[in-house]
C-alpha cells in the first residue's frame, strides 16, 4: 500500500542518500551536504513554505518523494510556464523521486504519481488540473507521468533544473475528474 505523510528534518538523511543515487541526482541537481539538504528542504518541512514534500512509502518502507504545490504559491514558476501554456493558478504541479535504485523501473513512480494525484482532488478543492512540465530528455519521468495516466498537452522552452540539459520540457496535464 502507497501512502505518505510529510517529509521531517528526521527524514534528511534518508533524502540526502537519495539525492546522492545517480538516478535520482541526474535530475534533481541539488547541493547533497546535510546542511544544503536542511536548507533546500527544512522551510517546508517546518511548513514555512506553501509546498508540500511527502515522504511516500510502500508497505510502511520509505520509497521516495514527491514535492507538491499550487502554481498560485509560485508565481515566478506560473509566469514562465505561461510561455509555453495556459495554466490556471489553481492547478497544482507534482515532482517525484523513487529514491532506491533497486525499485526503479518496476512500475512504483506511476503507482505513486497516480496516488497522490487522486489525493490532491480532495486535498486542493480548487484545483482545476494537475499540471506537470518534465525535462523532455527524461523520458522516463514523462513515460511514469503517461502511464498515471496524464496527457502531453504542450512542449516548449522552459528553465531546466539541472544545468546541463537544455530548454526543452513537455508539459503533462490531468483535469478534476
């Protein structure tokens, strides 16, 4: 069984192991001393921060993470998808890590991404749509995006989180049922 509850400064160092696993460091891109982790991830988790991180288990086990918030909260993130789609503020976006190697690849992101995005109707009333622009090179993060069963709905330029790749995103989308 998936659940999760939020992430906790308790919680650093099993994130901080994940942030340093090749796969997930390829596209999260973040500073890995525990002070970098404290900083990036404590406002939230003391919920100083309007996001969520939610630590995600399977069967009680810790498994991953998945950062969630409303577009409205981050209006500088709202602006520059613009260019590429029209989102209303009310949407919320998702990202996600499936922290230990061993279970990527077997079907756990989808599982997790559709999970909490049926959460979120109940969770966000006002949401209209979970809206989700993913680095078009990491085909596996778009391939679980599809499979949870959101829609490409666009594609265009957008600011990359890891320097080293380029401009291009697609952008998922899933409407309140």
């Amino acid at each position: 069984m998936i659940t999760w509850r939020r992430l906790a400064e308790t919680d650093f160092p099993l994130l901080r192991r994940w942030l340093l696993e090749p796969h997930v460091a390829r596209w999260w891109n973040h500073e890995t001393t525990p002070e970098a982790v404290a900083r990036d991830f404590g406002p939230t988790a003391r919920g100083e921060e309007p996001a969520e991180d939610l630590l995600v288990s399977l069967d009680g086990t810790p498994v991953g993470l998945v950062q969630r918030c409303r577009y409205a909260d981050y209006p500088e993130y709202l602006a520059e998808l613009a260019a590429v789609l029209e989102v209303d503020a009310e949407s919320v976006s998702v990202d996600y890590l499936i922290g230990d190697p061993a279970l990527v690849g077997r079907g756990l992101g989808p599982r997790v991404i559709a999970a909490v995005v049926a959460a979120t109707w109940a969770d966000y009333p006002d949401a209209p749509a979970v809206v989700v622009p993913v680095s078009a090179a990491n085909r596996a993060s778009w391939r679980a995006l599809e499979k949870a069963g959101l829609t490409r709905v666009a594609e265009g330029e957008l600011e990359p989180d890891n320097p080293v790749d380029d401009r291009d995103h697609v952008v998922y989308r899933v409407d309140r049922p």
